[in-house]
C-alpha cells in the first residue's frame, strides 16, 4: 500500500537518525524530508545510500511552524494512500510498522488518522500497551485526540477534512484541532499497537528547553471552535 513519510526537520543528527531508523524499518518507504535547517548536515551523509531514489528534499518555510512544514511535505507527497507525519526526534523501531499502520485504513476504513504508539507523548493513550478496546487486530479507538509524534493519515481524510491548520503558530495545538476536525467529520482516531517509535533518545530541537506555550494555542482553538478541550503533547 502506498504511503509517503513526511518528515519536518531542523537538526542534521536526528535527520539522519530518523531516516536511518524508517529506511532499514521500511526500505521501500518513500520519504520526503522538509528542510528547516538539516539538509547541509545530513544530505552529505544520507547521499548515496541504498534509498537515496525514495527521498526528496523539500524546503520549509521560516519561520518554523510545524502545521505549515507538514502541509508543505503532503503536498509534495504523491497522492498515495496515505501520508504518514513523523517527527524527526522519533525512531521507528518496529520492521514493517508504517505498512502495518497504513493498512488499518483499508480494513476499518471509518478510521481518518491513527497513530502508533510511543514511550514518550503527551497522550498517555499513546503509550504502548495502554488499552485494548477498539476495531481489534491491534487498532485502539482515541475518543479525543491523537498527538502528532508519528500518526497516518488518509488521503481520504486529507480530501474531506483538508490540511493542518497553519494559524497554530506555537508548539502544539495544531494535532489537536485536527483530531476534533476529524471526529467532526464524522471520522475515528485509531492508536495502533503494531507499530511502535522510540521518542526520547533525541533532542527535540522544536520544543527547545521545554514546551512552547500553548495557552495561544488553546485560544485559537476556542476562536474557531466555540469551546476549549483538555489536551497535552
């Protein structure tokens, strides 16, 4: 099943760790990295590798707002069955995990976005283990929002829900507004156990020394939606 990985990225070493980690989890993965300052440390290293063919560069916008890179790579991206996000502090660890992930959309095609799991997101949901109710098969039902460490999403539900929403400027809020934008639609969020990413042992270089603020975040989401809702990432 086709997919591409979308990955926003301003440090060289975790670039060339990210990609690292999905090319020898999944070889035949396409991957397009948006480049917020990595490409000139990483493009040397990642040249020439096996997968070279499967990654495109694509450059990113400043100043860096996450919902705006990502809407940069999944335009890029091939109209495929899906678009997966991933951060470039996670590491996927699971052999096969994004094609396992992506194929949840053909057998419980309710489901608009699902995420796998990881040891570190602010969704204690996400975490590996953390519940078993849902479609089954290793696919878990999110009744309120998924954070966006690594998360599928349709290109169905690219087309009836639309892109991130680039007026979340700040860390965070932006996943959550598409998690309720989803649900609205109609949608599930799924979490998916069969594929699980390593979250810690990298630097994020977006949250900095620690979280950017959310309350802008929770203010834009209360503007567009007429209530707030508890979140974290």
């Amino acid at each position: 099943m086709n997919y591409s990985v979308v990955i926003p990225s301003k440090n060289p070493e975790n670039c060339i760790a990210c990609v690292r980690a999905v090319a020898s989890m999944e070889p035949d993965a396409n991957i397009i990295i948006v480049d917020d300052g990595a490409r000139a440390g990483a493009e040397p290293v990642l040249r020439g590798l096996r997968y070279e063919g499967r990654l495109t560069w694509a450059k990113g916008l400043e100043p860096f707002i996450y919902a705006r890179n990502c809407n940069i790579g999944i335009r890029v991206a091939p109209l495929d069955h899906a678009v997966i996000l991933l951060n470039d502090d996670a590491l996927l660890t699971t052999p096969g995990g994004f094609t396992a992930m992506v194929s949840q959309f053909e057998t419980h095609p309710e489901y608009g976005v699902v995420s796998a799991v990881t040891n570190n997101v602010g969704n204690a949901r996400q975490l590996p283990n953390a519940g078993r109710a849902g479609a089954g098969d290793g696919l878990r039902d999110e009744p309120t929002f998924l954070c966006f460490v690594c998360v599928a999403i349709a290109r169905a539900t690219l087309n009836q829900v639309g892109f991130l929403d680039e007026r979340f400027t700040e860390y965070g809020s932006e996943d959550v507004d598409y998690s309720y934008r989803a649900l609205q639609a109609g949608l599930k969020l799924g979490i998916f156990d069969g594929c699980v990413m390593e979250h810690g042992k990298l630097q994020s270089t977006f949250r900095k020394d620690g979280p950017r603020p959310i309350r802008p975040g929770q203010q834009i989401f209360m503007d567009k939606h007429g209530h707030g809702v508890t979140w974290g990432r």
